[in-house]
C-alpha cells in the first residue's frame, strides 16, 4: 500500500458496520453515532469483584445497633466491632492465618471512643481518639469473624501505641528467617514510631516482638501508610502513602528506593488535590497489584504492574466508593457505610480471597464521644478468579509500531508529536469529516485552524485466516479542554506509509508524521456511515474507561483489497469538535496503548467424544465375544463392521461431523441388535480344569482306571458339546453338571437435527430396555426426557443442543446388557449340594467353597451384574467345587463301601500305606487318626445301619 495508493486515491467502503457477538467483555461498540449497541460486562472493575458476606452471627443481621440508621441492617459478627460502642473504635486491620491451629490472627488498631474519631475533651479529660491508637490483635475461628479483640500486643513498647497497622509474612529467604523469625508488623504512626518494623516469631497469644529500627532507606520514602510484601524472588518490596516504591534482601534492610510519587505519574490518574492515602500491595496470579484511597473524593482506585517497579497501569472504574452499594449479604441485604478507607487483603493459594476495609458511619468529625457512632474492621468475600481476568483484559491484542497525532494551530503544524505518553484528539468544527475536509497539503483555511488528529499504525499478522471481527481499544485519559459532557471517536483508514517521529519538535524529518506531512485517509466524507467506524458516545468528565471501536468492515475490506499488506494504519478523531481528549499511547505503557484486537475464524471443531465411547464400548464387548463367543455370529459379524468402520473414520481427521455421526449411530444401532449366544464360559471352566487335573500324571497313578476313564468320557462329551454350535443351553448345562460330577467322583478328597436422529435411536434403544440393567435404563431414560425438552426448545442455543447430544449420547454407550445367569445357576446348585452335604466331604478341601457361594450369589442377585462379572463367578466357582472331596471314599472308586474299610485296616496294619489325600478322607470319625474304628463306621455305613458319616 502506502505511495502505492497515491495521494489522489480513494479506497471504497461500502456496507454497514455491524455488531459482533466475539467482542471482548471489557469493550462496547456502535453501528454508528446515536445506534450504540452495549454489551453490558459482568465485571469492568475491581468494585464488581466483591462478593456477598456471609452472615456470621446466629441471630442474623441486627437491626438494633450502632450505626444501623445509616449503614442498615448489619452483621455485628463480621470483622472486628465493639458490639454496643462502649469500650473502642476500630481501625486498619489485617488478617495472617496460623496453619497449625488454624485460627486467624488479625491484627489493627483501637482507641477509646470517648474520643470520638479525631479527639475530644470529656469531663476535664483529654481523649486524643485515633491519635492514641493502641496496636491490638484479635482471634477468629472464621475467616470474616467473629473476631475477639485479644488486647494489646506490646504493652510494654511505647505504651502499646501502634497506627495503620500493617502485618505481613517474612521471607524464607530473609537472614531472620534463619533465627526464627516468621511475622512482621509495620507501623505508620504515631509519629515517633513511623516506619518501623517489629518481628515475631509466632502468632500464639498475639506474638513474641522484638522492635527494629525505623526502615533504613537510601533515598526519600514517606514512613506512613506502609504496605509490605515478600516478591515472588523473595525479596521485599514496600509502597507508602506518597507512592515511594522500596525494595530489600531483609525487612531489617537497608531499602533502596525505586521511585517516588507513583500517583503523580499514572496517566489517567486524578492528582490534582493531595488527598492519595492507604496504598495496599499484593502479588497475585502473575502480576503486582495496588489500591490507593482518594479520601477526599471518597474512590480508591486499582492498578496493576509486571514487575511491581515500573510500567504501572490504572484500570477504569473504582477499586471500591460508598457512591455505590456493593458491599451486600448473601440475602442481598446491602450496607452503605460513609467512609470507607485502610484496605487490605488475604490471599489463599496464591489468590485475592478476601477483602478488609476500615469503614466508619459518619463522617469522621462528626463521630463524637458516646454518641453511638463509631468505625470498625469488615471482611468480605471477594472473586479472585474475576479479578484475573479483568486485569488480563488490558493485555489483549496488539500494540501499535506507531501512534502520533498530527496538529495543524500554528507552527504546531510544522512538528511532529511521537514519543508522547498520550495522543491528542481535537476536531475543528468548521470542516467536515474528520478535521481535515478529506484533503491534505496546502490548504489550511487560516492560520489558528486547530485540528489535531491521531494516527496508529499496526503491523499485521501473517496469516490466511479470514478476519471474523476486529476492534480498536482505547485508553481514554481525561478532557483537557472543551465543554461537551460526552463525545465519541471517529476512525478511518489511512495510508500506512509514516513514521512516528521522536516528540523533539525542532528534529521532524521528511518522514515524520506531522501537520504539514500527515498520510492520506481514506474515507467518503459525505458516506461516513459506511466508511468510517464511530465508537459509542462515552462521558468525558469521569476519568479513566476502555472505549472499544468496531473496526472489523474497515479490516476485513482493508485485507481484501491488499491481502499482501502487512501494516495497516487508522486516523482518528473526535466527533463533538471543541473537546480536547486524551488517549493513552504505548510510551506510557503496556496497559495504556491503543490495542488492536482481530478474531478469526477458526474451523469447526469436530464432536467425536461419543464416538470414542462407543468404541470403546465395542472395544470390551470385542474381548468378551473372543473369549467366550457370547453373542451370534451373525449379529457380532455386524457390531465388527460397524466398529472397524468408527475406527477408521475417528482416526480419519477429514471425516466430517456428519460421517462421525452416522459411525456413532451404526454402531449403537449394532449393539443393540446383538443376541446372545449360548453361555459356554463355565463349560470351558470346567474343561479346562479338568484337562490340568489329567495332565497331573503322579497325581493320577492313586486312581483306579475306571474312575479316570469315566473323567475322560466325561471330559470328551464336554468338548463335543463346546465345539457345536447348535448345541442349546440346557444341553451346555447338562454336560457342564456330568462332567463336574466325574471330577467330583475322581477327587472327591464367568436427517433430522443430530440431537433429533439421537433422540430415536435412544427410544429405540428403550424398546429392548429388559436387556439391559434397571439402573443404565433409568440413566437413558433421564437424559432422553432432558434430550427430548432441549430439541423442542426454540431457545435453546447451539451449545445447549450439543450438550444435550453428548450427555444422552453418554447415556446411549453406559447402558449395561444384562448377563445369561444359567451357568452360574447350575453351578450354585451344585455348590450348595454340597455345603448341604458337608459332613459327607473332607472339611479341608471346602473349606472355602461357603465364602466363593456367597460371593456368587451376590453376582446372581445382582440386577447389574453384566456379562463379564458373571463369567468370572462361575470360573471362580467351578474352581472351588473342584476342590471337594468325599469322605470315606478312601480308594477314589467314587462310593464308600466295603473295599474302603479293607483298606484301612491294611493301613492300619502297615501293610498298604495311604496318602495325605486318602488319610484324610479315611478318618470318617473326625478323631483326626484314621485306624480301626474308622474302619468300623464305615462297615456300619455299608450296612445301612447308619445313613451318613
């Protein structure tokens, strides 16, 4: 662009400026001058970060107590109070947590109140009221109190005199660490003691202080309204009520002061009148932030640094101000004191959690002795998290490579206004457009013509993404002269070909962007509605604010007449003519300069969250089917089709959102078309079993052939069985049953919208809602209704569709097939057939069959036991039941007869021996010796003249 375009062009701008709902919460925009369109922020300043109290006294808020005609009706249990202002007032106030007891420690200071606030005579007795503050602490179980005035905390130091108390913790990196040393306090009066700092090694019963001299500086520091705090390197810094900013390795210094008068030199800051107290310091989230008390306009204000030393930046609105009822209950009850002054914070993890706050209800000359008025110590709740944000707003977008103003009264018309902290805006009321009647050059009308206009230039991004929205921030300073109480901002686009000169009046070079040398705008000065950019119309007599242009059909048309241009440039005015307004520029800092903010347009995301849940899903039943062949082939052959194909297009990144969709659906639609197959995992238990048992060839010689033939008939009827595909479930169980009656007898011793298509699929899916658990069911069930009331809603957004899509879709891939519960049927059966039977087998080897039954049937009662539990509990049972043993069944024949008690008399005779198993079984009287008399009971049994052993 730039000579490019010559002198002579006309950049073409047609269409009408439009809202965009990216706009950034810190910023308003217009269509047009008089068509403003807000955007109303939840929070634009620190004050809209204060949250509800809770209310800490049990009787609730009090409407009987001092101050409640003018404050309302309050919470005497906040904070720290005298309850019936007999006894003190409160002021200062700052709160330090004992991590082991977990109390709070506040410490403040106090004075008698018969001397009212600045000091009264009463009776022939002189009370000096705060001027003979007593530095106190207080206790509290509760963060915002109640909090119990403890006394003071060195009587014997200047009579425990202490004012703008202000507590803090040492560093770890501080040589009195190293002695022990954990807490500091510092003083801001009297005057005797200003400054100094005291040190302690607990917090218990207020503290153990040793007193250190007053700060030892290098330079001018103001020793009142001290704030402290230990910077994340460890070392200190301080601000006192001047704005002197210090910085020391050890809080018993020395301190070598950074700068003075930081009030005096923050742009958009209202110094005019002396009246800057109570500056409070803190670290937080990445950034040093402050608050400082203008008392006599009754506003603090809030500003935000880095590095905590330099480049500080005002944020717009106030801090806090008794103009405004922000301090409110959590029942929206809300209490207006008159002053509000000494603030203080209590950070938590790294983050503001609370605010404190001197707070009086009348003036302060008008609180007098025993007049049931008075201050005290609030704590309330405050929203760190918002305040994060809110002061990132400030950091967003770009900074311009240039910003300058040209001016044309005079020889101002010859200089060059770079390097300026601010940029000037002024239009001349006799000329149309922005100030300068569309032309340029030699055509001044007189030589008092005043017209100033700014200029920002900003070097692009390099990118192809096309430009959804775009907006100009700026940082209006204050008027400098005019008398319209509100204004707006004008913007166009110019050449970018200037260069911003140094500020040096006498040193404009040819390039320098000036009066007489100023580039090109490019706008139709009788069209301005469709070539220019009009900001809303904003008060110019309230200080500092973020005013946000609308610049996205200048941008948008910019990059695509030049799509190769890297830098764009803006000319800007004001549009009341006569105001003279001032907007900060990037040489006052960071959080001052005009920034550019573009969004583009980012592609789609795609929603496939479903789809891998449902895979996953798939995945498990894939397991389950190779392992024990649950389902038919025919109706598994098609989950596997649909599952191979979700595969492939989830791991296909081009896959659209529709083809992701319709993968989900089949799948699910498979899934719930599976049919169950016959239940073979016990007989593959049982198989498997006891093919190990017949691989035990020492173990085998004990029995006798036909037993281990009757196994392996058994055993070889099982396999048929397993391997026929046609054979039913009764058929499964009844061999599973014989086979485990063999083992037994050998070792008797487990297109509509998408949300539309989805919603039927789940109806479809509730069809069959007996297959699967009542607990899954009721799950879907819930999210179909909630499903079913987002689709029918007409306002509910796009967001809330896919919300509702994948909560049911979730819903859809949690349903729970219920379990085939036949084998472990069968096998409970024979489980308990058994225990009923105990006395009949060797007590050692069911010995934890009576444990495994019962965890089984908890699987059998369960209503949501699914395919994969039941499995493993009837492996685990058959195991078990594989374990028993008859007893009296000494040679393994699988009955107790005769030939059992020959062979115990042998035994006993010494001429067979018996093995551990045998002997065990062989002691059928439980005498736990197998001789003679077992021999007997068992020829009884024989008989049939007795029924059981």
């Amino acid at each position: 662009m730039g000579k490019r375009l010559r002198r002579g062009a006309t950049l073409a701008l047609t269409g009408i400026l439009t809202v965009s709902s990216v706009l950034p919460a810190l910023y308003v925009q217009a269509e047009g001058k008089g068509s403003a369109v807000e955007i109303q922020p939840e929070v634009t300043q620190f004050m809209d970060c204060f949250l509800p109290m809770p209310v800490m006294d049990p009787d609730g808020l009090s409407a009987d107590c001092w101050g409640v005609s003018e404050v309302g009706p309050r919470d005497r249990h906040n904070g720290l109070e005298d309850n019936d202002m007999s006894d003190y007032s409160y002021w200062d106030g700052g709160i330090i947590k004992d991590e082991i007891s977990g109390k709070y420690y506040m410490f403040a200071s106090r004075w008698d109140q018969r001397g009212g606030h600045e000091g009264e005579t009463v009776d022939g007795v002189w009370y000096p009221g705060w001027k003979g503050s007593e530095a106190v602490y207080a206790v509290s179980d509760n963060l915002y109190g109640p909090y119990e005035d403890q006394g003071q905390i060195w009587p014997d130091y200047h009579e425990g005199a202490g004012h703008n108390v202000y507590p803090f913790v040492l560093s770890e990196k501080d040589p009195l660490y190293g002695e022990g040393y954990r807490y500091g306090i510092v003083l801001g009066d009297p005057w005797e003691i200003q400054g100094t700092i005291h040190v302690s090694r607990r917090l218990e019963d207020g503290g153990d202080w040793t007193h250190l001299d007053q700060m030892n500086c290098d330079g001018s520091f103001t020793m009142t309204n001290i704030s402290i705090i230990v910077r994340p390197d460890g070392r200190y810094e301080a601000i006192s009520r001047n704005g002197d900013i210090a910085t020391a390795d050890s809080v018993n210094g020395p301190w070598h002061v950074e700068s003075n008068g930081l009030w005096w030199n923050l742009p958009g800051l209202d110094t005019a009148e002396n009246d800057m107290e109570d500056p409070v310091l803190w670290y937080s989230d990445g950034l040093y932030h402050c608050i400082v008390n203008k008392w006599n306009a009754k506003q603090a204000y809030y500003m935000t640094s880095y590095d905590g030393l330099t480049n500080w930046t005002l944020q717009e609105g106030a801090a806090y101000t008794p103009y405004q009822n922000f301090l409110r209950y959590e029942d929206g009850t809300e209490n207006n004191w008159i002053k509000l002054e000494r603030p203080n914070v209590y950070i938590e993890n790294g983050e503001l959690k609370a605010m404190l706050l001197s707070v009086i209800n009348v003036e302060k000359n008008e609180d007098k002795p025993n007049d049931q008025n008075g201050s005290k110590i609030i704590v309330t709740p405050f929203d760190g998290a918002a305040l994060k944000k809110l002061a990132e707003g400030r950091s967003a977008g770009i900074l311009p490579a240039g910003d300058t103003n040209a001016q044309t009264w005079q020889n101002e018309r010859y200089y060059n206004y770079g390097g300026q902290p601010y940029i000037q805006m002024q239009r001349d009321s006799g000329v149309a457009g922005l100030g300068e009647s569309g032309e340029s050059g030699w055509w001044w009308p007189d030589w008092d013509y005043d017209c100033k206009i700014g200029f920002l230039k900003y070097d692009l991004p390099d990118t192809e993404k096309e430009i959804e929205s775009a907006y100009l921030s700026l940082i209006y300073l204050g008027k400098k002269l005019g008398s319209a109480e509100t204004d707006s901002i004008c913007v166009v686009l110019s050449d970018p070909d200037w260069q911003e000169g140094t500020g040096k009046e006498e040193d404009t070079a040819e390039d320098d962007l000036a009066g007489l040398n100023f580039p090109k705008l490019y706008y139709d000065v009788t069209d301005l509605e469709n070539t220019s950019a009009v900001s809303e119309e904003f008060a110019t007599g309230e200080g500092l604010k973020t005013v946000g242009v609308d610049v996205t059909k200048l941008v948008q048309e910019f990059k695509e007449t030049y799509p190769g241009e890297q830098s764009i440039s803006f000319a800007l005015n004001e549009t009341e003519a006569g105001n003279r307004l001032l907007f900060g520029s990037k040489e006052a800092g960071d959080g001052y300069g005009a920034r550019l903010i573009i969004n583009y347009k980012e592609e789609a995301s795609r929603e496939d969250a479903s789809l891998k849940l449902a895979i996953g899903m798939a995945e498990k039943l894939e397991q389950e089917q190779a392992e024990n062949q649950c389902y038919t082939d025919e109706t598994w052959a098609a989950v596997k089709t649909a599952l191979d194909e979700a595969r492939t297009i989830l791991n296909n990144q081009q896959a659209t959102q529709e083809e992701v969709d319709h993968a989900f659906l089949k799948l699910m639609t498979a899934y719930n078309l599976l049919e169950s197959n016959v239940q073979r995992a016990g007989l593959k238990a049982a198989i498997e079993g006891t093919e190990t048992i017949l691989a035990e060839s020492e173990t085998l010689v004990q029995y006798t052939q036909e037993s281990v033939q009757a196994v392996r008939d058994a055993l070889a009827e099982a396999k048929k069985v397993y391997a026929l595909n046609g054979a039913g479930q009764t058929t499964v169980n009844a061999v599973t049953t014989s086979l485990l009656d063999a083992v037994n007898s050998l070792l008797i011793e487990d297109k509509n919208s998408r949300l539309d298509i989805l919603i039927q699929k789940a109806e479809e899916l509730l069809k069959n809602k007996k297959l699967y658990t009542d607990a899954s069911v009721a799950s879907l069930e819930t999210e179909l209704v909630s499903a079913k009331a987002t689709a029918t809603n007409p306002q509910a957004t796009t967001e809330a569709m896919n919300q509702a899509y994948d909560d049911l879709a979730t819903a859809i891939t949690e349903l729970v097939r219920k379990a085939d519960k036949s084998e472990l049927d069968n096998a409970l059966k024979k489980a308990n057939e058994i225990l009923e039977n105990a006395a009949d087998y060797v007590a050692d080897t069911i010995t934890g069959l009576e444990t495994v039954v019962a965890k089984a049937q908890s699987v059998y009662d369960d209503q949501a036991a699914d395919s994969s539990s039941v499995g493993e509990s009837v492996k685990e049972l058959v195991a078990e039941i594989l374990k028993a043993r008859l007893m009296g069944d000494v040679d393994k024949n699988g009955t107790v007869d005769t030939q059992d008690a020959a062979k115990i008399l042998r035994f006993d005779a010494e001429l067979e021996t018996l093995t551990e198993e045998q002997y065990l079984a062989a002691d059928v009287n439980r005498d736990r010796v197998s001789d003679s008399s077992d021999a007997s009971v068992i020829l009884t049994y024989a008989a049939e003249i007795i029924t059981e052993l």
